[in-house]
C-alpha cells in the first residue's frame, strides 16, 4: 500500500517582513486555483500546511473541494534562515547548504531544519498510511525533506523550484519509492 504526500511549495507572495502572515500576490492567487484544480484530478483525502499564510492560500482550494479543514502542522513551516534580515539572500542559502551544522544567529541549519520536516513526514506516513495527501510547504524546507531521502535533491534543485511548484513524493511505508513532479502549466509574468 503506498502513501503519496504532494510536497506544494506556495505560490507567488509579494514580501513583508512578517514571514507568518505574508500573503499571496495577485498571481499567487491566479496560480493556488491551478493548484487546485491539479490536485483535484489527483484525488486528494486531505490536506495538511504550514501555519504560514501563503501556504495556507496556496493549498486552501484543494481543501474546499475535498472539504476537510486544512490540519496545521508546524514541522512544514519554512526554515529559519536567521533571526533578522541577511544582507544577500542566495548567499546566505547557499553557505548554510555547504555547511550543514552552520546556523546564522536565531536561526536553523540544514541538519535542524531537514531533520524538523522529515520528523514531521514520518508522521504523517505513519498517521495517514495509504492515503493522497496535499501539503502545503516552502522551497527551501521542500528541498531539504527531499534531501533527507535522497542525497541527489541539494541547493540546485532548490534554485530550479517554481512558485508554486507540486512533488509527488510515493512511500511503501517510511521507504520513498518515487518523486514526481505534477506539471501546473502556470506562465512566469
């Protein structure tokens, strides 16, 4: 029996500071109906997200055309990069992806934050055996729970992510067996 979890990293949000509540853009918007839709022809049982708004609208769609409510699960929220703004982004990301353990100050290296979201993957697999499951997550937290189970997943495939971008993962038990990605069609404006 095998579980299919489909990693939707969110849509298109326009940045604020408040990592919680930024919302989607007017094209993140556009493209969480596609998602939806996608996901519909799927065959969803439930949905799960991050607490974060823009996964939540991302993943929301899909939640009310299946109708259960979205179940919240902290384990798939983004990582924490640092406590404050860094200077230059991609630099930032790339050292902690060379350096497992490094964490910026008030923040989460890769070895806390893949170690976080798998947790949280194996439970849900234990939980939710045999069952299609939409969840609602973040690139970079994305990237790392896939390279927790398969070491070929690293900081390339996180700078080739879309928003919104969908991954079928397929687990016999706690074992992946198979990623997918689910082709969403929406243009880059």
């Amino acid at each position: 029996m095998q579980t299919h979890l489909y990693l939707v990293r969110h849509a298109h949000s326009d940045y604020t500071p408040d990592e919680k509540l930024r919302p989607l853009s007017p094209k993140g918007e556009k493209d969480a109906r596609k998602v939806a839709e996608v996901l519909n022809k799927e065959g969803m049982d439930r949905v799960i997200s991050s607490p974060y708004k823009r996964a939540i609208q991302t993943v929301e769609g899909i939640s009310r055309a299946i109708n259960p409510e979205i179940n919240l699960l902290e384990g798939f929220r983004e990582r924490l990069l640092s406590a404050g703004p860094v200077a230059d982004f991609q630099a930032a990301v790339a050292k902690v992806w060379q350096q497992e353990n490094f964490a910026f100050e008030g923040g989460e290296s890769n070895q806390q934050a893949r170690a976080r979201g798998a947790k949280e993957i194996k439970k849900v697999l234990q939980q939710y055996a045999g069952e299609r499951i939409a969840i609602g997550t973040h690139g970079n937290i994305l990237a790392l729970i896939l390279s927790h189970f398969d070491s070929r997943y690293g900081i390339e495939f996180w700078r080739q992510l879309e928003m919104p971008d969908i991954y079928c993962l397929s687990f016999e038990g706690l074992e992946l067996k198979k990623v997918r990605r689910i082709p969403l069609d929406v243009k880059v404006t």
